[in-house]
C-alpha cells in the first residue's frame, strides 16, 4: 500500500529599511539632489535565483545626508578609555611606586628601569593607546568630525515548506519523508492552485489547506514563486510467524528500507543486520 508524501514550498521576499551612517571621508554623496528616492518595494534587486535564501543589504539612492558626528560632536576625537585623558598611567612594573620591587627595603633602591626617565613623572609610563595625548580618533567618523547618513535596505528571500504524509499503514512520517520514490504530480507557478488532477483525497484535501494557509500568511512579505509536488513511496507489509507467534514488518522505498514496530525482531543479533 503505497504512501503518498505532498510538500509546498513558497518562495517570498522580505524588504525593511533603517538609517545607517558611516565616516565621511570627502567622497561625493547621492543625495535628494541627485533625484527622488526610491520607495523599498521600487528598488531593483531580483533573487539570485529561486528558491536560494538570501538576505542582502544595499544602499537606497538618493538619501545620503553628511552630518556632523553624533558621538565626538564634530571634534574628531574622544576622552582615551585607558588613561581617561591624563595621558598617563601608573607604571605596570614598579605600580607606581618609582623603585624596583627587588631591591629590597630603604632608601638604597634603585629607580624602576622602565618609568624613570617619563616626562609624566616617576612611577608614570606614557599611555600607549593614546600615545599620550589623552584623546583618541573617534570610532564612529574616524576622526573626520562628519559622518554620512543613508538609508539602508535589508532583503531577504527564505523558502517556506509545507507537507502532509498520508500513510495507510503504521511506519512514522519520517521514513516516508526521507525514503525515495516516484514523484506523481509536479508543478511550480507564481502561484500554485491546490492539487486536483490526483485520485487521493486526502491529498487533496491536504493540498487546498495548505495552499489556503500559504495565500496568508506572509503579511509583511511577497509571494515570488511557489512550487508543490505529490510523491508516492512504496511501503509492503510483510506478515510472518516465528515460534507460534504472528509479527509483521515494513518495507518501503525503492531502496528496500525494513522498518520493524517496537523493535519486534524476534532476535537482536542476525549476520549484523541493521533494522530500522
């Protein structure tokens, strides 16, 4: 009694848009000048192909804006993190005592090698960071006091699956889903009708629903392309007896899978089979 395996698959598109920045660094800008901008939906950024999730980022034209930077408003820099704006930090090698830690006690010891010519002071090493200078380039602008402001377009394409198994004998739906067999029917369109030139009513019936759910249920999202196909998997039942006791096992798909329920095999070990 053969299975039958029926899947949907919708293919939509995904368009949101935020305000990004980046350093601006004298390059020229597409601005409001240079024409109107485009709403999401009118900018031209097909799929790769179909049926391939993808997200992609693109820049919207004619929204660029040169801002002076929110972050060091306009000064190219910021207050250093390590020697909050001193410059300076207390020596790591004698922790700013000025003597070398191994020179035992009083006033013999001597000056640490490595502080005791900065200009900062004994027991004060320059800040490497800053290189002293108590401020540092501003990440946001990277130091050239304006930043360029766009809007920025995310897309992205994802591939939405549906089935339904029917099955008239008692082997789980995924063996049957990852077993081969003959696809019966086969059809892909913008958008598909459910299946009617097929004889299983229940696949049928399966077919309209979700082909009624998928219409939908992407409200923020464009159907490009659906497809939907009807598989029929093989499946025998093989009755047996084995000490006076009536069992039964499953085989199905072309590549002869034995699917035994509750692992009824009367024994555990039988020339290293492997039963499912």
């Amino acid at each position: 009694v053969p299975a039958h395996h029926y899947e949907l698959q919708t293919f939509t598109e995904k368009r949101e848009t935020n305000w990004s920045y980046a350093p601006h660094k004298g390059i020229d800008i597409d601005s409001a000048t240079s024409g109107r901008a485009p709403l999401p939906w009118e900018v031209d950024e097909p799929p790769v192909s179909m049926f391939k999730e993808e997200v992609r980022v693109v820049t919207v034209p004619h929204t660029g804006v040169v801002k002076t930077c929110h972050k060091c408003r306009g000064s190219g820099g910021m207050t250093c993190g390590e020697c909050y704006g001193k410059g300076w930090m207390r020596c790591l090698h004698c922790h700013g005592d000025a003597y070398q830690s191994d020179g035992g006690a009083g006033l013999g010891r001597d000056r640490c090698y490595y502080c005791q010519h900065s200009k900062h002071g004994h027991g004060h090493m320059e800040c490497d960071k800053c290189q002293a200078k108590g401020k540092v380039s501003c990440a946001t602008c990277e130091g050239t006091t304006h930043i360029r402001s766009f809007i920025q377009l995310s897309i992205s394409w994802r591939v939405v699956t549906a089935e339904h198994i029917d099955t008239k004998l008692s082997i789980p739906d995924n063996f049957i889903r990852n077993a081969s067999g003959q696809v019966a029917f086969e059809e892909e369109k913008p958008k598909v009708v459910p299946v009617d030139a097929f004889k299983d009513e229940v696949i049928k019936m399966a077919s309209a629903q979700l082909v009624a759910s998928h219409a939908s249920k992407f409200p923020d999202e464009k159907i490009l392309r659906q497809r939907h196909q009807v598989r029929v998997v093989p499946v025998t039942k093989v009755n047996y007896e084995w000490k006076g006791r009536s069992r039964s096992f499953f085989v199905y798909g072309y590549e002869n899978k034995v699917h035994l329920p509750n692992n009824s095999y009367p024994q555990s070990c039988c020339w290293g089979c492997s039963l499912m």
